[in-house]
C-alpha cells in the first residue's frame, strides 16, 4: 500500500539510500525489513501485527525497518514488485526473504528467526547467512514456479493464438471454395516430365479421361515449388509422401492443370456443391475409396506410380476436399485468386466489451464517431447475458423508434479493439456498467455477442406489439420514398400511378413533376435491407434518398424494361467466368500435354 500513516515512522525505521542502508546493518540483532517499490509503497496492514509482536516480546535485539529499493543497489531484483517482501538481516548478513500479507505466518517466522539469532549471539548456534546478491531457498523455489507458471502461460497463448489462427485458416479457405466450387487441380510431378521432349505421358493419358466426368481444362503451367510452400501445398491432403520424394519436387518444375466442372451447381445452394468436383476427379485418380496412400488397382495414381530405390513416389495429385483444393490452388493459381479479388479474412485485434444503458446511446455515439476505427461492433441488445441476449434494433438510427419502457431495458453493447487507451478513457467518462476484465474474457465475450460472420435480419430484431405493427407498417411501406428536398412526390410499386404525380406543388421546381399519366421512368429505388449489421460510420440518416431519373417526357416502356433488365444483377454462383478469363492466358511454352506425346507402351 502506498503512502504512510501514524505510529509507522515511529516503529519502523526508513531506509531510503545507500547510506541509510548501511547504517541499518550495523545494529545487532534481527533487522526485518518491509522491502517495497516507490510506486507501490510498505505493507501498512502489518504495521498493528509488528507493533503488537514487538511489544509483546520486547527485545531490543529486534528491529524493524522499511526500505525503498529504487535507491539500493542490493535490493535491484524487489523493484517494481507488488508483493509485499520481507527480508530478515543478522550480523550484517540475509538470512531469509519471505513473501505475503499473512499475519500469522510471518509473526511465527519472525519468531522463529529472532530466536536463532539470540543463540547465535550468544555463540550456541553458527549464524547461516549469505551475501546480499544471492538468492535464499525460498526465493529460488518461487522463482522456478514462477518461471514454470510463466512459461505454462506462454505456451497456452500460442496453443491459442494456433487455434485461432487455424480456424481463420479453414474459414479463409472455405470462403475461396465457395468462390471456386467448380474448380480442381490435378498436379504432376516432376519424374513424370520428360525434360528434351517437354512432354507429360500421364497429362496426355488425363485428357481422354476428363470428358467422362465432365471436367475441362482451362490452364496448364508449370510452376517450381518452394520448400516453404509444401505446408500449404498439401494442407489437410491426407497423403503421406516419401521424405526424399518431397526433397525432389521442389528441384524441379511440376505440371498442374487447372480444371473446370462443366455442369456446375446450383448459386443458392453453393454449400451443397463444395466438395462435388473433387469428389468426381478423387475417385477417377484414386478408385471408389478415394485414398491416395493406397489407390485401388488401375487407376491413375496406381498406374503412374514409380519405384525410386526403396520408395515408392507418386505421379500425381489431387486434392480429395475443398480445404485441399483451395490451399493448391492459392499456392499454384495466383492469377486466379487475383482475378476473383480474393482476399485472406485477417486475425481480429485484441478486444473487450463494453456496456452502457441505452439511455446513453447519443452520448456513446459521439465518441464512437470519433474512434470510429476503434469500435468494432456495435449493437443494442435486450440482455447482458450473451446465451440470451436479441438484437433489439439494428443500429443508432433505430433506437429513438423503441418505445419508452423498452428503451429503459436495452442495453448498448460495444465491441471495442484493444490498441491504444484513448477509446477506453474516454468511453468510460460515461459510466459503462460494464467493462470486461482482461482481453482473454474480452475477446470470448465479444465472439459470444458479436459471432464472426453474423448477420443480422429482421427475424433477429425483438419487437413490442406497437413496434412490430409500426415495423410492418414501415415494410410494407419501404418503397414509398418522400423528397423533402423537391417537394415530396410518391414512388409506388406502380410507377406513374401515385395520386398528386401529375400535379404542380407549391415550392416545388416545375421539372421535378412529371406530365399527369405519364409512365415514369426507373424502378423504385431499394430500401436498405432490413438484416443489414449496424453501421457505426456512413449510415444513411431517415429522410435522405438517393437521387433517381423521375417523369422523364418521351420515355420509352419498352425500353425502361429491358434496361432493368439488363440492370439486374448477374447470377455469380462461383466466380468460375473471372477464374476462366484470369486462366486463358496460361505459358504455352510451359504446357506438355500440347506437345508431341510420348507412344504408350503395350
């Protein structure tokens, strides 16, 4: 405890310098000593226990002191230590540290020591002491728990930092299948190449074998893999391959095609599809089992199999699941990844929780405007409890809709990135309830109210019964708009219909008002979709629209049409047309299968 009160000068003696220091180890007897830091301060709870002790035994052969070990250089390992440290002297010597606040213990080795030190005064016993810079008995046992405790944490931090990173990795590559769903790979190693001719007798083979599974060949190149590469390469692939097969290929150029499904999968249900095109070219090279360490009897992986002294090295590869497929293809297509603008999801900043009562919510507003990069999520919550808790309105343009009683109960729930102090500091002027009390609770109770890849919809949002009439009243209603701006015209879903259209208003520019009855031009402009996740900056204020061609004269039905037609946007189911395009430009040099293939043996 920092600072000093009454009756502690008195009774213990204060030791602020070398000098003091020195003069303290001249007395004869037992010195205790209260070792403690500037910024923390002596153990002022012991003070009534050693007064009381000192009174009780009154010895003048025990002393009592409290010395501040910035200033001493033989107290250096105490400094910037917390817990209180006790330190017994005798002739000039250590003889013990101990450590803690409990009374009764440290009363009984007080005990303990002055009692051998009144024998080794008087020459019964030899005193047992050591220099100043070693450490005691006890002070290494703590130290090596200590280290152990320490090191046991380092290792569950990176075990964790792993699994996260791993989970990142597998939701990265799950993202990129979904992209290329229709994609796969077949690779050829280098043994296969016939380096004079640049011919690949098993690519040539392939080719026929292809068209039976309806798989396509839209690139071929060769690519050298780096050592560094081969995690990646054959990440989740399940095969076990030769040590000096692995030292082999990446001394040598490899042949990899790059395949397309013909018959693709359905876009609203790409899930369904991940994994289809692997499974089809799997169990053309591998046999129904699909294993690649033991392939069934004719097939590609078997027949292309070479024996290498007393290793048996594979001909070809290819992935058996997506994971495999994306993690290939990442490494070996990087055209293609490019192409598609595929981009790795990121590992999330370190991060805590705070809450606040929503009654406060313009107040956390304005700070969150101003850390806004800081701020990661956001959300207005019914409950404090993350296995319960409903999103009550989607963001801070909802929340002057809730009603008063509801308003009373919600709470506002901050995601908040652990980087700097100053959204912390300021955030917490406004008195959150809660704040969460280390970054590990943080980061699970953010993922607890805030999962990863969570999207809000308006089934989520919890509503009264007057709020749920008013948010149906506002859905059926979401494509009128109101322009404030130019007077207030209607859009209805039946464009040109809507009463007034055709009718000046006052204040209202005349080339805004379309002739009466005629068609209007456009499609009713989207509302924002009701499960977007709140948006902390950029949120489109009630009222604001966005500017559309209205009552254009001369405007042709016909062609209104087919430019909403033509508006609408295409099915991308997996990226195959960007992928296609980013591939067609593969080496020619580099592709064997188009040169002069190798006679098959009879």
């Amino acid at each position: 405890m920092a600072g000093k009160k009454g009756g502690a000068v008195l009774l213990q003696t204060e030791v602020n310098n070398e000098d003091d220091w020195e003069n303290l180890l001249k007395r004869e007897g037992l010195i205790v000593v209260d070792v403690y830091s500037e910024w923390c301060g002596p153990c002022l709870g012991m003070v009534g226990n050693l007064k009381k002790l000192k009174l009780e035994l009154g010895s003048d052969y025990l002393h009592l002191a409290i010395a501040k070990s910035d200033n001493i250089k033989v107290l250096e390992r105490f400094r910037n230590k917390s817990e209180p440290t006790w330190m017994f002297i005798g002739g000039g010597q250590l003889v013990r540290v101990t450590f803690g606040a409990n009374a009764p213990r440290l009363i009984r080795i007080i005990t303990q020591e002055l009692e051998k030190e009144l024998k080794a005064l008087k020459g019964d016993v030899q005193r047992s002491g050591i220099p100043f810079e070693e450490m005691t008995d006890e002070e290494q046992v703590r130290a090596k728990k200590l280290a152990e405790k320490l090191e046991a944490e380092r290792l569950k931090e990176e075990r964790e930092i792993a699994e996260q990173l791993e989970d990142l990795k597998v939701k990265t590559l799950t993202k990129l299948a979904r992209k290329l769903s229709t994609h796969t790979i077949t690779l050829y190693f280098p043994h296969m190449i016939d380096e004079e001719r640049k011919t690949c007798n098993a690519a040539f083979k392939m080719l026929h074998q292809y068209d039976s599974i309806m798989l396509m060949v839209i690139d071929q190149q060769e690519v050298t893999i780096r050592e560094d590469q081969l995690g990646d390469l054959f990440y989740n692939a399940e095969q076990k391959f030769p040590p000096k097969f692995l030292e082999s290929i990446t001394k040598r150029p490899c042949l990899v095609t790059l395949l397309l499904g013909l018959a693709g999968g359905d876009s609203d249900a790409v899930d369904d599809f991940l994994g289809v095109v692997e499974e089809k070219l799997s169990d053309l090279v591998y046999g129904p089992d699909k294993n690649p360490n033991k392939p069934a009897p004719n097939t590609p992986a078997e027949v292309f199999a070479t024996k290498v002294g007393d290793e048996l090295w594979p001909g070809l590869w290819t992935p058996i699941n997506y994971l495999s497929k994306s993690a290939a293809i990442k490494i070996l297509f990087p055209s293609v990844i490019r192409a598609i603008g595929f981009e790795d999801d990121k590992l999330p900043p370190p991060r805590f929780i705070m809450i606040f009562e929503a009654t406060k919510a313009k107040e956390v507003d304005e700070i969150v405007q101003e850390f806004a990069s800081e701020v990661l999520k956001l959300g207005f919550f019914d409950s404090v409890d993350p296995e319960t808790a409903k999103h009550v309105c989607k963001g801070m343009s909802d929340i002057e809709k809730l009603l008063p009683e509801k308003l009373k109960t919600t709470k506002l729930i901050l995601s908040v990135a652990k980087r700097t102090s100053d959204p912390l500091l300021a955030l917490s002027q406004l008195g959150p309830l809660y704040i969460s009390p280390d970054i590990k609770t943080g980061i699970k109770e953010s993922d607890a109210f805030f999962p990863p890849d969570e999207e809000i919809t308006s089934a989520d949002i919890v509503y009264d019964e007057e709020e749920e009439v008013a948010a149906e009243e506002e859905e059926e209603g979401g494509d009128e708009e109101d322009d404030d701006e130019d007077g207030g015209f209607v859009m209805g879903d039946d464009a040109g219909t809507a009463e007034g259209v055709g009718e000046p208003q006052e204040g209202v520019a005349q080339e805004t008002v379309a002739e009466e009855g005629a068609p209007q031009e456009g499609a009713p402009q989207e509302e924002e979709p009701r499960g977007s996740v709140p948006q902390l900056e950029g949120e489109t204020k009630e009222g604001e629209t966005t500017e559309t061609d209205q009552g254009q004269e001369g405007s042709d039905p016909v062609a209104a049409e087919a430019d909403a037609t033509q508006a609408t946007p295409p099915d991308a189911t997996n990226g195959e047309d960007a992928a296609a395009t980013a591939t067609e430009t593969g080496n020619q040099e580099t592709e064997p299968v188009a040169e002069e293939p190798v006679p098959e043996s009879s």
